[in-house]
C-alpha cells in the first residue's frame, strides 16, 4: 500500500508540487491500483496467445496529399510579438 510519504517522494522525483489533499488522494488510488493489478496476476493466461496490438490495422499513415495551407504572412498578422519572422513568447520553462 502507497503511504502520504511514498507520494511526497514521488512527487518530488518528478519535480511536481502536490498538495496534502492530494497525497492522501493518490496514495488511495495508486493502492487501489496496485490491488487491481495483484488481481490481474491471478488470472491463467497461459492459453492466451500473447499480442502486441488488438486493432488488426497495418501500416495506417497520414497521406502525403497537398493542401492549401496559410502563408507565413497570414499566421503572423495577428501575432502580438513577431520575432525573425516568427512567433516570439516568453520562456515557458522554469530554471532553478
């Protein structure tokens, strides 16, 4: 079973801020997750051909057919912040 601490370490290996109402939320679902998964591994499935995909489908591409598509000028004519001829934004990325 996942405890508050095990989230509280999770989520600071993948550097994401978690409240204390969401560590005892996930330490819940990630628990009833790991029960699910024991029950799976109960099951025989030592007749069951092994798969790698159940669609049936092969090979399913965008075709490389043309389109009309906008003109640089027609995407930026209505960018606030035009930057060498493209679309300038802030950083999105933290740095520590």
């Amino acid at each position: 079973m996942f405890t508050e601490k095990d989230i509280e370490k999770l989520s600071e290996l993948v550097k994401l801020p978690i409240s204390e109402e969401e560590k005892s939320k996930l330490a819940g679902m990630l628990s009833q997750t790991t029960v699910y998964m024991d029950m799976l591994n109960e099951l025989d499935t030592s007749k069951v051909e092994p798969t790698y995909q159940v669609t049936g489908l092969v090979n399913v591409y965008q075709s490389d057919d043309l389109y009309k598509t906008l003109t640089q000028e027609e995407v930026l004519q209505n960018a606030k912040n035009i930057k060498e001829g493209m679309i300038g934004t802030s950083a999105v990325l933290e740095r520590e």
